[in-house]
C-alpha cells in the first residue's frame, strides 16, 4: 500500500494573538483577634500574607470567569521574519 505524501504548508493571511485570562476568587473572613490593627488595610495584608505564605491556594471552585482578547499581529512584531510568515510557537 503506498502512502500518500502529505504536504506541509504554512499558515497564511493575517495572524492574531489571543490571550486568556482566567480569574480565581475566593472571599476570605479575618477576625479582628487575627490583626496587628483592625482595619481594612491590616486584613487585606494579613490575607496577602497568608496567600504569599501557601496558607491560601485558590483553586477550580474559586473559578470567577474568563476573558478572551484578540490582537491582529504586524509582520514587524516579534515572531514575524519580515516576510508576512509568522514564528509557530507550540506550548
């Protein structure tokens, strides 16, 4: 059986960069016995701290949405090789 020879081209047109942007959120209670100084401040550190510590991790439940934003890419943005063709980056 002979396989067929596939041919490999590259995309073409314009090209656009997307970026995703997903938000966590979770809304932590501090009870004034846990502050240095009861005030809003104090307690947005002290969860600040507790986050920077692993104390917090936010995860699938704390999923709050997501955003999508799409720019057209120039041929003289980095990727581009001057020729219209643009860099394929796989991640």
């Amino acid at each position: 059986m002979k396989k067929k020879q596939e041919r490999q081209t590259q995309p073409t047109g314009r090209a656009y960069q997307v970026t995703i942007t997903e938000t966590l959120r979770r809304t932590v209670t501090v009870h004034e016995s846990e502050l240095k100084a009861p005030t809003p401040d104090d307690a947005e550190q002290t969860v600040s701290d507790w986050w920077h510590n692993g104390q917090i991790i936010l995860v699938a439940e704390d999923f709050a949405g997501v955003e999508f934003e799409a720019r057209e890419v120039t041929e003289t943005e980095e990727g581009g090789d001057g020729n219209g063709r643009m860099e394929q980056v796989q991640y």
